[in-house]
C-alpha cells in the first residue's frame, strides 16, 4: 500500500508517471526538512503546490509542514482547502492512496492556530477517529493472518488494554520479559 510520509523519513506517496523534477524536489525537501530549512522548502515548493499541482501530495506534505513551522497559519489557509485528499478510512480499500499524514495532521491542526477552536478540534477528532478504525482493521487483520498459520507471536502472550497502558505497566512489562 502507498503509504502517507510523515517528514522527516520514510517513503512518500509516490508521484505518478515517476516523474524525475518531482522525485528531485521530493530528495530536496526531504533533505532541507531533516536540516530544518524550512524557508528554504517553501521558495523551492510554493509555486508548484499553490498553483494547484497537486499529482504528488508528498510534495504538498512538506510545503505545508515548512509553513506551519514558521507559524505562517494564514498562508496555509489560503490554499489547503484546495488540496483534495483522503484522511483515514477504515473502509477505503488497501489499494487507494491516501494523504501523508503529516498533511491531514496539518489540516485539522492550523484552524486552532487561526482561532477556530471548534473547527480545528473536530478535525482532530475526526483524524483520531479514522487511525483507530484502521489501527482496529490492522489488528483484526493480523489476527486472522496468524490464527491461519497456528501461531502464537510473542506480544500476543499477554494481551494488554490501550486504554490502561500508563508508566508503571510498561514498567512492569518490561520486568517480566525475561520471564516469559
């Protein structure tokens, strides 16, 4: 599955048609973003992404992750609305391309910045909402592929409740892995 780029690693939506000026701008970035050259991304990127090109959302990802760095909150309202993607959907197949994260992150982040509390905090919860549907498929999913091979995985000897993991469990995890 392509996947989203969180920055600073990892591998990003790729373009379509491979195009060469969109992997060297994708190497430029990647690399101006792991050296915090924020300014440096958004001259390389602004025309590209403002003018509506919006084949690679990678591209996008870093240009807008560059101007919520340097607090530029306004500019990102200028044209992110524009940009159509997809967050997270449990019900998306496997094969459809979505949105770096780091770009829906953006998205429902920057209205609080701008003062819309509600607006951004909704986003927010919407996003939270859409990565536990698919943090719940993915284990269903890994369950089904290891219950069909009669295997038991070490993390699923103890199965622990997200909801009461804290410091003294992990803590505590930690001490008996050696006694497993």
């Amino acid at each position: 599955r392509t996947g989203g780029m969180e920055a600073g690693g990892g591998e990003g939506v790729s373009p379509r048609g491979n195009d060469a000026e969109v992997e060297g701008l994708l190497a430029a970035a990647r690399q101006d973003c792991l050296t915090g050259k924020w300014n440096e991304i958004v001259r390389k990127l602004e025309r590209r992404v403002t003018a509506g090109d919006n084949k690679c959302l990678s591209l996008a990802a870093y240009y807008y992750l560059a101007l919520f760095r340097l607090r530029r909150y306004a500019r990102i309202a200028e044209h992110i609305e524009q940009v159509r993607f997809q967050g997270p959907s449990p019900d998306r197949a496997e094969a459809e391309t979505e949105a770096p994260f780091v770009l829906q992150w953006v998205h429902a982040e920057y209205p609080i910045h701008l003062g819309d509390l509600r607006k951004g905090l909704d986003r927010l919860y919407g996003l939270l909402h859409g990565a536990q549907g698919l943090q719940q498929r993915y284990y269903e999913k890994m369950q089904s592929d290891v219950g069909s091979a009669d295997l038991v995985p070490l993390s699923d000897v103890e199965t622990v409740r997200l909801d009461l993991v804290g410091t003294l469990s992990l803590q505590q995890a930690w001490e008996r892995r050696g006694r497993v």
